[in-house]
C-alpha cells in the first residue's frame, strides 16, 4: 500500500488524475509518453543486468 501521494508510480498517479480531476487528456497522453518512454530507453542499457538476474534466480525447471 502507498502511503502518500509522492511515493505513486507513473501508472498510479494518471489514474488517479482521471478520477479526481476532469481528465485533461492532453497532460494525461504526455505523462503517459513520458512514463513509457523510461522504460524504452532502460530496458536496452540494463538488459544485461536484466538477464543475469534471471539466470541467477536459480528457477529450476
């Protein structure tokens, strides 16, 4: 459970915009570009990492 509002992820905190406010789409569809495009640009420098953290989770099958 999040406690305050300053601790929402990206996801969490437009939603809620939605709900309070009267949907200002314009913010909305930027926040929601920017929140996206974060994880374009981790996932490519972290992939490795992203990978040797599977391997080493030791699921075995």
């Amino acid at each position: 459970m999040v406690s305050g509002s300053d601790k929402f992820t990206a996801p969490l905190g437009l939603a809620l915009c939605v709900v309070k406010n009267r949907t200002p789409w314009n913010g909305l569809t930027a926040g929601s570009v920017v929140a996206t495009l974060r994880m374009i640009v981790a996932f490519p420098l972290f992939r490795h990492r992203f990978s040797q953290g599977i391997a080493l989770s030791g699921v075995k099958g």
